[in-house]
C-alpha cells in the first residue's frame, strides 16, 4: 500500500533516522518523540518520559475494602480527599506518633487530617506517599458502630425488693439529714 504521508529522513550520528520537517503521519509523530532522545539510546529518555506521563495521567483506582485490609503498623494506608496514601514509611516520622495514623485507617480520614490543620510541607510530603484513588461509591458514609448485646431495661420486670429499695432509700437520707439537723439544733 502507498502511503499519502510524506517523511524526510535524516540520519543522526548515532544512525537514527528521524524526519525533519515535523510529524505529517501517525509514523512521524513516533519519529518526533525520538529527537529528545541522542543517538541509539533516545528511546529510553522518550521511555521513561512516555511511562511518568502515562501514571500521572492514570492512577491506579483502589475499592474501599482493599484500603481497609492495610490497617496496621507494618502496612498502613490513608484515604485523605479521594486519594490513597501508603503511609507506612512514615509511621516513625508522623509528629503525632504512629498511633495518630492508625486511628485513620479503614475509614475517609479527610475530617481528621482538616481538623488538625496540617502545613504546607506536610501536605507537599503526601505527594511521596501517592498511590492512587478511591472509589468512593465504595466508601461508607459513616463509619458504623455496633453496641455490645446489653439486656434491656424494662420497668415492669424489676424485683419487688428492688422496687422498694427505690422508694425507701431516698426516704432514710432524707430522714437522716433532718435527724442530723434536729440533733444539731438542740446543741
């Protein structure tokens, strides 16, 4: 097939050939990303270039329970404003002590990061501990705490003895306390 793309080529020092009047076809575009580059090793500045670009613009999009499974000292996640942080490097450094970072785990850790009024530096430090995003449809709204099994207080089920323990023991310190100023009067 002929092509209707027209590229001049040149040959480098190195021997790579790469057009020089600038991309007219897909091929070219190719060709034009080898210029960065010098000599026969220019692919691995474009590799490298081509690679950061292509993890910034993509991050790795975590669920909730894949987050929650890295909750102790040795492996140690934060979700803070959509974003996950692999902390664990950071656990002896954290100002606060570890325990301040693991009381953040397995939950969005966004109102407690914002209510401690972390600095500049800090927040330009969590750029090192990136790996990804949440999925927040995956996050709970709230964390939920479920109350231990604890009998429940009916009225109607309380002892006879208990009931009038009720009734006379307000009864003997009012008692008392008249007792004890009557006594103190007559002195």
């Amino acid at each position: 097939m002929i092509s209707n793309f027209r590229e001049e080529a040149t040959t480098t020092a190195g021997g790579l050939g790469v057009g020089n009047k600038g991309p007219k076809s897909p091929q070219g575009q190719h060709r034009n990303l080898l210029r960065e580059g010098t000599g026969n090793f220019g692919f691995l500045s474009v590799f490298s270039r081509f690679s950061k670009e292509v993890m910034a613009s993509d991050p790795k999009v975590y669920v909730f329970e894949e987050v929650a499974k890295h909750n102790n000292v040795k492996d140690c996640w934060l979700i803070i404003n959509g974003k996950v942080y692999d902390v664990t490097p950071f656990m002896d450094d954290h100002p606060g002590g570890d325990e301040v970072l693991q009381s953040s785990v397995g939950k969005d850790a966004t109102d407690e990061f914002e209510d401690i009024g972390h600095s500049d530096s800090a927040r330009e430090m969590m750029d090192k501990y990136y790996i990804g995003e949440i999925d927040m449809a995956t996050v709970p709204l709230k964390r939920v705490y479920l109350a231990q099994n604890k009998a429940d207080y009916n009225p109607d089920k309380t002892p006879l003895t208990i009931k009038i323990f009720q009734f006379l023991v307000p009864l003997l310190i009012l008692g008392l306390a008249f007792g004890v100023r009557y006594y103190i009067k007559e002195k």
